[in-house]
C-alpha cells in the first residue's frame, strides 16, 4: 500500500463439472424422454385438431357467425372494487414504523470547483466578478443518509458514515418529513468510517435504539433503510436476511489503496449508493448495523449480488461515544513511519536489511520519532517488525488492526530483526500523533 520514497536511495518499491458418471445411461435416458415427449406432442395435435375441426364443423352449421353483437344499454359493464381490506401488519412493516422518524438524508455541500467563463461572459458578468461568486457557492456533491440517535434538549445527534461527510464545506440534513436542516459535524473517524452530526431537533420526535450485534443470527431478518440515489428516495426500505456474523473485508481510502480490514456485518437486503450511513434493523426496530458499502464486482469484473456490509452496532456505540466526548477517537501508536516488506525488493532485503530468507513477511521501519515507543524500545530505521504481541504481522494494514486492538498506556511485546537478527522487546503504548495516513506516495504512519 505505500512506498518507501523517502528512501529511494536504498530501497526501492517493488510495486508491483463435475463429469457424469454414467453418460453412456444418461443419453439414453434422454432418447427415451424425447421420444415420450414427442408421442405426448402427436397425442395433444391430435385431440386439438379434433377438437378444432369439430369446432368448426358446429359454427358453419349453427350459424353463430351471423349473430348479431347485443345492443341496448352498457350499464352492466360497469367494474367496481370489491369492498375487502387485507389487513398487513407484519413484523417487518412494525419495525420499520419505529425507526422511519429517525432516518435522514445528509446532503454534502461542497465549493465549485470550475467557473464555465464563457457562459458568464455571454451575460455580461466579467472574469473577476465571475470568479468571486464562484467562490461563494456550495453545490450539492454528494448524499447519503443518517440515523438519529440521541436528544439532549433541542439538540439530535446523527450517526453516518466518515465518507458521506469526507471533503464537506457545509452540510444539509433533510428528515423524514421533508424538513430540511443545517447540520455540523461533532467528530469523525477514517478508521471505521464514521461521523456523528448535530442539528436543531425540536422538531424531530424519534430516536432510533440500537441493538446488540452480538446477537444477531445468520439467517435472520434484516432490514436496511436509507435513502438509495438520494433523497429522492429517502426512507427506502430493503429486507433481506444476515448473511454473515462477523466477516472480515479489506478497507480502502479514496485512492482505492488498502488501508486494513474491518468486521462487519454481511447482508443480501440491497443497499445502494445513498444508503451509506443509514440503518440496518432487526424485526424489533433495532439498529444493529450502519450500512457502509457493498461489493458490486469482483477484481475480475464478475457482477456481484446480495452482498452488501454494515458496522455492527455494538462498535457503533463504542465509535461514536468517544466522538461525542472528545471530537475523535484516541488509539495506541508506536511512533514510526514504515512500508510494507513486500515492497522492497529480493536482493535488497538481502543487501540493505540483511534479513533471513525464512523472513517474508512484516514491515519496515523507516524513521521512529524521538521519545516515541518504538524509540525508547530501541527500534532503527530499517528494523523490520515481524510480530506485535506474539501475533504475526502479513503486511502494514495487520499491524494496524493489531495496534488497535490495545489500549493507550497497554505494554505489548514486539518481535523485530536488527542487521538480520532477531530481537524480541517490550514496548509501551502511547497515543497517536495523527491520524494514521496510508497512500502510494508515503510511508504509513503508527
């Protein structure tokens, strides 16, 4: 996922039927079938064309064909409804009345870009003049949706997604009403793409629960409610089934580049661009997910169905209480920029890093900010880090998910080569001086 530039002078990115078992039986099997079916076809010509012949036979001879169509009044030819209710109230429809109040499209407001001179210059408007206003406008760039889920006074907070609101200058929330509100962001996480907003509630009367993800079933019902396309289509709703507990799916920037993994709850109910930020409910009206994404094709092209992810709940709440309370969430960090050992290259491995051949997976350091962990523990530029708690780190994302997964002040052991020896150390965590940066043009930062 990232290189190694500021090192270009050492080291180098490497980016780089089954067969039937008795067919002689089958294809006679299928002679004998084809043959039924033609006698069957003989059989039923024969009887239609009986009954055919026969029925002509009678017209000619009856005389229908000289009956005259009935005349006189159409009033008898009138249709009407039948005065018959079906009364449904299903699980699904119930749940779905519990939460449509608090689902809301977050409209993402974004400066223009370009000024198309020519045009203004055809009405008048001179080059400057166009150019200020330009700089003044905010044009709709793009939707998603949101969940309500909390009221302290007049105030609603809303839950969406980190890429709904990523690049805003303003940002517009219309409710399930139609109403449409301003609306700031309260705090944002990259990591797990989330943001949580806040906006005038008075007039906003429902508050969606959240339900424990922990508890859902395979094979269950989900529902997902947002706003596909927009919010055109605000409070869509979609029902499908959970597909998968826990699965674990690789998470990428806006570059497309792996940035680590995230579990996730799996669906088949359908979710569609605009439906990032909105719900995914159990029959009960809870929340147990934020849906985020789906895959529409594989890296072959093949055109994928039903499968669409959502955050589960239970992180959810973790996520967005430590927004609400300090504006981002705080992780453990080691203090070092590093790339991916399968970037560099063979011989360079050999040459530069002097690493055992056995060695082929892990990270390298590339610089240790001073007083960082990972500076007091001892660790240089070009150690490489092979495992972070006795867990074996593949590549750079893994050593994220694994940081992570410790808290701020946590002691963890660490194994790492020096000049080609092998080193084990204890380092203790701190928290992160960023946000952890992940691009094909820079190192990873941690």
């Amino acid at each position: 996922m990232m290189d190694n530039n500021n090192n270009n002078d050492q080291i180098n990115d490497n980016n780089n039927e089954e067969t039937p078992t008795s067919a002689p039986q089958g294809r006679k099997r299928g002679k004998l079938t084809l043959t039924k079916v033609a006698i069957t076809a003989v059989v039923a010509g024969l009887l239609g064309g009986g009954v055919a012949y026969g029925g002509i036979s009678y017209i000619n001879n009856s005389g229908i064909n000289d009956t005259a169509v009935p005349s006189g009044s159409n009033k008898s030819g009138n249709a009407s409804t039948s005065n018959v209710t079906v009364n449904v109230n299903t699980q699904s429809t119930k749940a779905f009345n519990q939460v449509k109040g608090a689902m809301v499209s977050v409209i993402n407001l974004q400066k223009e870009n370009s000024n198309n001179s020519t045009l203004g210059q055809l009405f008048g408007e001179n080059s400057s003049s166009s150019s200020s206003s330009s700089k003044s406008q905010l044009e709709e760039a793009s939707e998603g949706s949101g969940v309500v889920y909390k009221k302290s006074g007049s105030t609603a907070y809303i839950v969406t997604n980190n890429h709904v609101v990523s690049g805003s200058s303003a940002l517009r929330v219309v409710t399930s009403s139609g109403k449409q509100l301003q609306a700031k962001v309260v705090g944002k996480d990259s990591v797990t793409d989330l943001a949580v907003l806040k906006v005038n509630g008075s007039d906003l009367k429902t508050v969606a629960s959240f339900g424990n993800s922990d508890k859902v079933k395979v094979g269950e019902t989900a529902l997902a409610i947002g706003s596909p396309l927009g919010s055109q289509y605000a409070t869509s709703l979609t029902q499908g089934i959970i597909s998968a507990k826990k699965r674990t799916i690789e998470t990428t920037n806006s570059a497309g580049t792996q940035t680590g993994n995230a579990t996730v709850i799996q669906t088949d109910a359908a979710i569609n661009p605009g439906n990032s930020g909105g719900a995914l409910i159990n029959v009960g009206g809870q929340v147990v997910g934020i849906t985020s994404s789906k895959i529409a094709s594989d890296t072959e092209g093949t055109s994928v169905e039903g499968m669409g992810f959502a955050i589960p709940s239970n992180e959810v709440v973790n996520i967005i209480n430590q927004l609400v309370k300090k504006g981002k969430v705080v992780r453990p960090a080691l203090g070092i920029t590093y790339v991916d050992l399968a970037n560099v290259s063979s011989s360079q491995q050999k040459s530069v890093l002097k690493l055992p051949s056995n060695v082929d997976s892990g990270v390298v350091v590339m610089s240790a900010s001073t007083g960082s962990p990972a500076k007091n523990a001892g660790l240089a530029k070009y150690d490489v880090i092979t495992e972070l708690g006795g867990q074996k780190i593949t590549n750079q994302s893994t050593l994220r998910d694994l940081l992570y997964k410790y808290k701020i002040n946590d002691t963890v052991s660490m194994t790492y080569y020096h000049n080609g020896k092998k080193q084990t150390t204890k380092v203790k965590l701190t928290e992160t001086s960023s946000q952890l940066k992940t691009s094909t043009n820079a190192n990873s930062e941690s």
